[in-house]
C-alpha cells in the first residue's frame, strides 16, 4: 500500500501481529480457541460488536464504499477458524478481525459474546505498531498474519490511498448461516 495523498494528522494504519496474539493468549483461552469458528458479516458500521469502543461518529463515506455497503446485504456471512497454522512457518495465528465479527460459530449466546469480547479485547491490547504515511514509500504486510486498520481523520483532510494485493488465499473461509430469530 502506498498514500497518494496522506493526512497532516490522524489516517496511520495501525498494524497488529495476530501470531504474538496467540503466543500470549492465556493457556485456557488457547485450548478454548483451537477449534472454534467466527462468523463475519460485512455491512455498515453501526451492528458490529466488537470494534472500536471510543466515540467515533462518521461524516461522509466515499461513493465507492456506499456503492459496497448497498451489495453488502447480499452477501452470506462467512465463518473463518480462530485459530490457523500458517502453512510456512506451522505457527500458530489468532485469526479474529473485531471489526467484522458477528458471533462464535455454535455460540450464539451469552458465553460466546464474552468469549469472543474477551479475545477481541486480548488483541487490541496487544502491541501495535501505528505507521505514519509519507508519499515516498510503499509498505508491505502478511494480511493473513497482520490485523490492521486506519485511525479516525478530520473531517477537512483528504486521504488517498493506493493498494495492491497479491493473489492467493489460505482457503480458511466457508459461507455460514446466521442464526433463526428466537
């Protein structure tokens, strides 16, 4: 990823290593996790859980995540392993995004949301490295490895960023069903 245009302040990508966030999970909550699934459902901003807990409130959205948000109801939740060996290394991932995720696969109560609350909470607690964005440079990350995302920017700045991905996927994913209403 590079920025084409990037903010005199705020818009770092924070970058998290979700292989330290395993290493450092307790031993009880490593035997818990082993076989368990998240499932995720992409859509607006305002029905995730497990996201960012400060005050944010958003002003404008880019037609082109508009445009995205309106397919999103279309598209099936996915459930994904909390925990993954990648295939290189054998090292262990705790493969959870806060942002997106919905519930614990076969969880869908109370126990789960505190699990999966207390595992999102271990992983933004972990070391995070914030990067600051100059034009002149282009950084590259393990995205099955590295969890990231962008801090708030004012209403009055302009970021453009430009990115690349390489193609290839662990295959971890499967379509999932949200649970029937009560």
């Amino acid at each position: 990823m590079r920025a084409l245009t990037p903010t005199a302040q705020g818009g770092l990508t924070g970058f998290i290593d979700q292989v330290t966030a395993y290493d450092t999970l307790p031993d009880d909550l490593k035997a818990q996790t082993e076989n368990l699934s998240v499932v995720y459902k992409m859509g607006a901003f305002d029905i995730y859980k497990y996201d960012y807990s400060g005050e944010l409130k958003i002003l404008h959205v880019s037609d082109f995540y508009r445009k995205v948000w309106d397919t999103t109801d279309n598209l099936p939740p996915v459930a994904h392993p909390m925990v993954f060996s990648q295939p290189e290394t054998g090292r262990k991932v705790l493969h959870i995004s806060p942002f997106f995720a919905m519930y614990i696969e076969g969880m869908e109560n109370r126990e789960g949301d505190a699990l999966l609350k207390r595992l999102c909470d271990h992983i933004l607690a972990c070391p995070i490295y914030r990067h600051k964005w100059i034009t002149e440079e282009l950084v590259l990350w393990d995205n099955w490895r590295v969890l990231h995302s962008v801090t708030p920017i004012a209403p009055d700045q302009e970021r453009i960023m430009q990115r690349t991905t390489i193609k290839g996927d662990y295959g971890l994913g499967r379509m999932a069903q949200l649970p029937k209403a009560a």
